[in-house]
C-alpha cells in the first residue's frame, strides 16, 4: 500500500446519540448532521466543535438536504413526514406527513424533491409546497439510497431487496435495473464526471458500474461489514468509503486501489460504526461520523489533491 500520510483534524461532539446523516453546507467549509436523538445541527470547519442547533425533533433523523438557493434544510423526521427549515432563521416554514415510515435518503433536482422510504416507496414532491406529485411503490423492502444523475436525467435508487434501479427522472419510468449485490444496497455514488457509478451495502462489496454501458466493471470485496456509504473527491481521482466494520477507506478511483485505511488502532478513528462520510473542498477535508456520537474531520496526503 503507498505510504500516505493522515492527520486527524478534529473531533466534534455534542450528539447524544447516533449520528446518521451528513450534508454539504453553504459553502465549502459548513456541514450539517442529524442523528437519532432529532438534533439537526450546523458545524463550520472553520470554527472548530462550535455547532448551531438547527432544529429538534422528537424522532430520529437519518436524511438531510439542502437548498442553497432558498438556505433551506429538507430534514426526513423516520416515521413524521419532511420539514423544511429556513437556515438562517431556524424556523420550520414548512412540513407535509407524508409517511409513517423510516425516511432513508432525501435528494432535490429543479423542483422537485425525491423522498426514499422504508416501506417500498418513491415519494415525489413539490419544492415550493410539499404537495406529493407521485408516490411510486418500486420495492417490499425499503429504499436506502437515491441518487441523481442530471447529465442523463436520471434517478438511481438503490434497495434492501438488493437491486439498483435507474429511472428517467422526469417520467420515472424504468431504464435498467443493475443486479450483482447479495444484500441490502446503502449507498450509490457517481463519480464526477458521471462516468461510473460506484454502489455498495450489506454485502460489504463494492460494485462498479460503467454508466453507458450499465455494464459491471469491478467487484471489489472492500471491507469486512456493511458499506454505509461512498463520497467521491471534487478531481474525481479518489473516493472513501465509510463502513459498519468502524473504518474508513481511500480508494484511487482510476485502478479502483485501496490505498489508506483509517481506524481506531492506526489513526484513533471511530469506535464503532462510520454511517456517513463526506469529502469537502475545504482543503481537501474528509468528515466522518459515527454511532460512536462524533464527528471526525481528516486530512489525507494524497497526489494531486494538494493545496
């Protein structure tokens, strides 16, 4: 393995209970998380372990996403519905009970906002007033992961009964379903130029896609227990991958290498499960988080990825 250099930047705390969400801020350096005590929470890197409490909600929160163009959070309250939450005022102006089940995965495209939930269904929603559009039933089993890929209006959707469907994003109707995982799928990630789809779950494999072909390109048995979740870098060149094993891992996005492992015992790393992990162009910073209740931000010496 290349020798490659990590620093742990900081550790955040202030969650009294699993964190499970994570999502890009206002700029390059603000983040936001939610966990399973209904904490939403605003963090700057650039003033360490500060963190503004955005909203709390009686339930456990597992997605998170933002509108830069409104400063508004789309927060998915499991089992009460969405709320949306101006940022700067901290006021719910918002919220439609849209399901009593889990909400896994939240995304927004022009405006429209895709809800996954855990009974099976693709809720559509209006950006400007919550009114659902169309709720489509895909699967029995829940939707983990949904994913857009606007260069090919697209919709990927990813699912515990193992599959990775595509859809056309303006019609929702089927293009291809990608099989190959033998277990639940939690994350699905495009690289930045769109060109290959990486997913990954339960089976702890990573799955390469090629996204003209939808043909597989590599399987890659990458950690020990489940994959949480793929953030790729801004240059495409490398991605991480953040697992239920309580590791985090660098890969080289061109020869899908493992290059750096990050855990406890090497780099005082999480103590259990890593759920989320986002890499930031804020000098290049990797942050994780964890049922461990913190938040870690990394630095990793990498080429091409130097300030």
């Amino acid at each position: 393995m290349v020798q490659i250099q990590v620093e742990k930047l900081g550790v955040y705390i202030g969650h009294k209970d699993s964190i499970y969400a994570l999502e890009k801020g206002m700029n390059d350096s603000t983040f936001f998380t939610a966990s399973g005590d209904g904490m939403v929470v605003l963090w700057d890197m650039k003033i360490p372990n500060e963190g503004k409490l955005i909203a709390k909600l009686s339930n456990s929160v597992y997605a998170l996403n933002y509108l830069p163009e409104t400063n508004e959070l789309i927060v998915g309250q499991n089992f009460e519905g969405v709320h949306v939450i101006d940022t700067v005022t901290n006021v719910e102006i918002k919220s439609a009970q849209i399901t009593k089940s889990a909400i896994f995965n939240i995304k927004n495209y022009k405006n429209q906002i895709f809800v996954a939930t855990g009974d099976g269904y693709l809720i559509v929603l209006q950006k400007n007033d919550l009114s659902v559009i169309t709720k489509l039933k895909i699967t029995d089993y829940s939707i983990r992961v949904i994913t857009v890929d606007s260069s090919r209006n697209h919709l990927i959707v990813g699912s515990s009964d193992h599959l990775v469907r595509i859809f056309d994003l303006t019609t929702l109707q089927l293009i291809q379903t990608l099989k190959g995982h033998t277990n639940s799928v939690f994350a699905a990630s495009l690289s930045p130029d769109s060109k290959i789809l990486i997913t990954a779950g339960r089976d702890a494999k990573l799955m390469i896609w090629n996204m003209d072909t939808y043909a597989q390109l590599h399987v890659i048995p990458a950690h020990m227990y489940a994959i949480n979740d793929i953030s790729f870098c801004a240059s495409g060149n490398y991605f991480v991958t953040a697992s239920m094993d309580k590791s985090i891992k660098v890969w080289d996005s061109k020869q899908f290498k493992l290059l750096k492992i990050i855990d406890k015992s090497r780099h005082a790393g999480h103590g259990t499960s890593v759920n989320k992990v986002l890499w930031t162009e804020h000098d290049h910073a990797i942050i994780s988080v964890s049922d461990d209740r913190t938040i870690s931000i990394w630095n990793v010496d990498l080429p091409h990825e130097r300030i």
